[in-house]
C-alpha cells in the first residue's frame, strides 16, 4: 500500500484506536482502582506488574502517535497486550467474575492486538532489518 490519502487515514485511524484503548486503562492502573487491583492480584505481580504494564502501555501509546516510531510502538503494543490476552486465557478468564466485565476487557485487548499488527504491517518500512528480510 503506497503512502497515499487511503494509507494515511487507515493507519490514522488503526492508530487512534489502539492509543485511545491502551490510554484509557493507565487511569484505572495508575489509580489503583479496583479491576486492576483484581487482575494484578490473581496474577500474583500486584503492584509492580500493574504499574509497569502501565508505563509500557504509556511509552507505547506514545510511540503509536509519532509519525517516526509507528512501528516501534505497534511491537511494543503487540507485546504487552500478548502478555493480557494470553493471562487472559490462562488464569484470569474471558470475562471476570469479580468486576462484572462481560468480557469487554478480553475484547478490548483483541482490538487492540489486531490494530497493532495491522500498523505494523503498514510501517514495516520503518525497521532496519525490513530491507534484509527474504519476505520483504
């Protein structure tokens, strides 16, 4: 896909999407509110864990927005939200009983990882190693 007006506004809006989802959730990290708390706890990292996935998210997001580190901050994304959905499937649940979510975290973390991929696979251009890659 060249970089035209349909390149800009997909990745734009892929972006977007997954800064605002990763952004909105520092509030309840940084905070301690109860979800959080919950999740980290199950997960045996409480605090440290919460607040450090949340520094990452932050550093992500960020990165996610600057036009000169799209791809930097798609694999950063891509990481820490591998790590929710795979505690997610292993110990925490699709839906979490406790808070009452319904799931909408699990789903929040999909649409997440899927926009992340997508801006990767747009920038890919931005590695260094794009060039030398056999698939490229």
């Amino acid at each position: 896909m060249a970089n035209g007006k349909t390149f800009v506004t997909v990745s734009w809006a892929l972006r977007g999407i997954a800064a605002v989802i990763l952004l909105q959730t520092l509030f309840f990290k940084f905070t301690g509110a109860r979800e959080s708390v919950y999740i980290f706890s199950t997960l045996g990292m409480e605090p440290w864990g919460r607040i450090g996935s949340g520094v990452v998210e932050l550093i992500a997001s960020i990165l996610l927005l600057l036009p000169s580190t799209v791809a930097y901050g798609a694999i950063m994304s891509l990481g820490v939200i591998s790590g929710a959905i795979f505690f997610h499937l292993t110990k925490l649940g699709i839906a979490l009983p406790l808070v009452d979510d319904h799931g909408e975290l699990f789903a929040l973390a999909v649409v997440v990882f899927v926009c992340s991929l997508a801006v990767l696979i747009m920038h890919r251009r931005q590695l260094p190693l794009y060039g030398r890659l056999a698939f490229s």
